[in-house]
C-alpha cells in the first residue's frame, strides 16, 4: 500500500544523506528548484540516493548562486533491493528512453540490454539510460536504483547465465497457454525477463532461448505487441503472478 | 498463437472489402506506399475496415496520380470484437496518444474518456483518439477498430453503468492483495477497466467508487504507476487472469 507524500518534490543525489548532512545541489536542480518550481530556503524536498532512504531536507542558499540541502529527517527506510532482472534488446531513442523508464517503474533491480540479431541499436548511451532509470525512481517515489550494465550479445548471455535463475522470455509464436500457471509452475525463484527487439527473435534465436532448461518462454495473447509494451505487460504478470504485488510474505523471487 | 504476416503494410481503409472491388487509396496512403515504401503497381499489401476481416490486396495505378487497392484474398477472418472496455481520464497530449494506443493494442473494444476532480485536460480531440486507435491496429496486425466514445463524467458514467457488468479500478491505495486472485474471484463475465488522472482520484471519487457494488478495486503493487503505465499493466492482469489471453475456451469476460 503505497503511502509517499506525492506533493513534495524528490531529487536523486550522489551523497551520502545523514541528518544535518550539507549536500550541493546541481546546477540543473538549482534551476527547477528555484527557477521553475519557486522554492526558496526553508522549503523543503525529497531526497534519495539509492542507498540511505528517502529524507526530508530543507533548502538552505550558502551564496546568491548556490543551493544546499540540509537533510532532517528521513521519512522512508531503504528496502530491500529488487532481485528482478531485465533484459532488453535496445530500442531507438524515445522508445528506449520510455521502456527503461517503464521497467524502473515496474520494478526492475538490474537493466541490461542485449544485443540480437534483429536488433536494430548497437551503441546504447550509458549515461542516458542510467539519467532515465533516474528520472523513473524520482517520479514514482522509487528508492532503490537499478544496476545498470552494458550491452551483451545473447549468446553470451546465455552461455554465463547464473545457475538457480529462470530467464522468462516471451514468445509470439508460443501456443496459447496462461501466462499465470506456466509462471506459477515454472517461474518460482530468483527471475531474470528478456524483451526481444521489434523484429522479434530470429528462428534460430528462439530454438537457442527454448534449447536452455532456465529458459520460460511465456504467451502474451493473441494479438502482437509493440516491444516496449510487452516489456509492461510481461512485468505486470510477473509482479502479480509470482512478484512484489503478491502480499509480502507471499514474493516468490526474491532470494 | 499470432500467425500474422509481419511483412506487408497493413492498412486501415473505410470501404467495403470484398474480392474484386476497387478501393481508393486515401493521399497519404498513397505517398506512404508510393514514395516511403517505394511499391508499385502489382505489389500487394494487406487491408482491414474492421468489418470484413484482413484482405491482400494488389495495388493499382487507374492514373498517374492515384491509387487503388483491388481485394484478391481474405487473409484472416474478421475476429468477435473485444468486449472489454476501457474507460480513462485523459492525459496531455504525447501520453494520450501513447495510451490510446496501447490500450488497442492490449484489446480494449471500447475507449471511453472520463472527466474526474483531477483530470487536466478536459477537450478531447475525437479524430487524433481515432487517428491513435486506427494506428495501433495497423502496427499490430488488430482486426477490430475499438469504439471511440465521447467523454462522460464519473459520476454519470457510474449512474449509468451497465447491470451486469464490473468496473476494475487501480486503487493505489487499496491493500496489498493480489490483483489476480481479487480478479478470478469478483472479476468474471464483462469487465471495464477505469484508469484515473496522473493525480489520482480524490478521496470523494475513491468513495464513491467503493461504494458501487459493481466496483471491483485492485492494486497495482508497492510503486506508484504513472497513469500510462497503470493502463498497460492492470489490462495485461485482466488478460492473463480473466481475459483472452487465456487458452480460448476459458475467455471470461466475453458475453
């Protein structure tokens, strides 16, 4: 049952946060701070750090051109991180923007894109993709960050998978069965999605992926969806089906 | 199983389909196919009206500035139309159009918009919400355009609810249990989905909400979703759980 303070705003910061802690604020959060949304000192925002949970910290100016905050009290505990895992062929610039926004969202704990042969991105900006996994957790009061790692080919990410960890992907070709029971039956445990490109995987793809015993090829209906949203769709199953919607004693993939 | 042909163009057109007929091609359809697409005379794409199922048709060139389509072979027959309603309060612009679409996608059969005390927008432009739908089902090889209704207040859209029929809310207030178990138990026979504005609903439309016995509150989870996001994942949890993504002669929410 979510109950944050949906008002105040809520920053991602660098530095360690401890009461009374002095924390420099960026140029950029400067500006939308005191530029866009007219705050000044003694207002006081959100701050995370993905470490050190969420506090309330009141904005103080050292100097006419600088902005600090003063964290005072905190308001949330760090939870436990997410143990679910995503991987992803990478999409062009917007689309990827918003699947990796959406995957923060849904609570992804690691995001990794993979590289496939209908993969139509290769060079993937680390940098961008770390600033919108940012900007996801800050607008839904999300905590933890995600570990961001750098592109892999799918072979060879089939060929280091970790033992114990069942890697759910999702297969347009699949025969109709229910999501739900293949994942209640087969899917219990630490959890990893693999989110294909536009193209979809190649034949020669989807034999590799069904060859390995970790592997759940999963339906997702009848009709063919766009990629970033079979991405939501296939973590709203997982999540209700054998995740963090489950009541708390009930997640099944955390370790 | 989607057994689509992934290849050719597919094209929504409002005539009639049938074997020989000559359907013109709009000018836009016509630059797409012509100078993006670069097809000519002789080559085939694939049409739909949402009547009269997917047709292959050949193009024609009856002048040098037009261009018709001649149905040959009906590729798929026209599907039952999904009886699954989405009614949500509109978003700005970029995200209602993504809503929109995606909703279509995931096989909503009626979209409806919603004025409730938080949404932001309050003019909706009927032709761009056709324009989304029509697009969506072009790109994802759906066969049935959804019904596109006029906005309704909530209050009215609840004193003129359909007996018979449950109305699904993302509560995000509503306690931890889980959203599947709550839907195969209080979910079955025709369902609507409701997806409120990025503030939420106020306390007094979460009232009046519960208070309708044909109201069915669920969660979404620990997160707090962004409305786009909560439209995609509460219809992928209807889907699997009660809907068509069930193996077919287990559809729920069908009449």
């Amino acid at each position: 049952m979510p109950d944050h303070d949906f008002k105040s705003p809520r920053l991602f910061v660098e530095a360690d946060l401890a009461e009374g802690a002095a924390v420099e604020a960026t140029p950029a959060q400067a500006n939308y701070l005191l530029n866009v949304m007219r705050l000044g000192e003694a207002d006081t925002v959100l701050l995370f750090n993905g470490r050190d949970g969420e506090w309330r910290a009141v904005l103080k100016r050292p100097a006419k051109k600088r902005l600090a905050f003063r964290p005072a009290t905190r308001t949330r505990e760090q939870p436990e991180p997410s143990d679910l895992q995503y991987f992803f062929a990478p999409l062009k610039h917007a689309r990827l923007d918003y699947m990796v926004q959406k995957a923060v969202e849904m609570g992804a704990g690691l995001l990794q894109p993979v590289l496939t042969q209908h993969t139509q991105v290769t060079r993937i900006n680390d940098d961008r993709l770390r600033a919108n996994a940012i900007e996801a957790a800050e607008q839904c009061g999300i905590l933890g960050l995600p570990d961001c790692r750098e592109a892999i080919r799918l072979d060879a990410l089939l060929d280091s998978f970790p033992a114990g960890r069942r890697l759910v992907f999702c297969d347009e070709r699949e025969d109709a069965a229910s999501p739900i029971e293949l994942l209640h039956r087969e899917a219990r445990g630490p959890l990893a999605l693999l989110i294909g490109p536009e193209g979809g995987f190649s034949a020669k793809e989807r034999e590799l992926l069904r060859s390995r015993d970790f592997v759940v090829p999963i339906s997702l209906g009848p009709r063919i969806l766009r990629a970033d949203t079979a991405a939501v769709a296939a973590l709203a199953v997982i999540q209700a089906a054998v995740g963090d919607w489950l009541p708390h004693d009930r997640w099944q993939h955390k370790d």
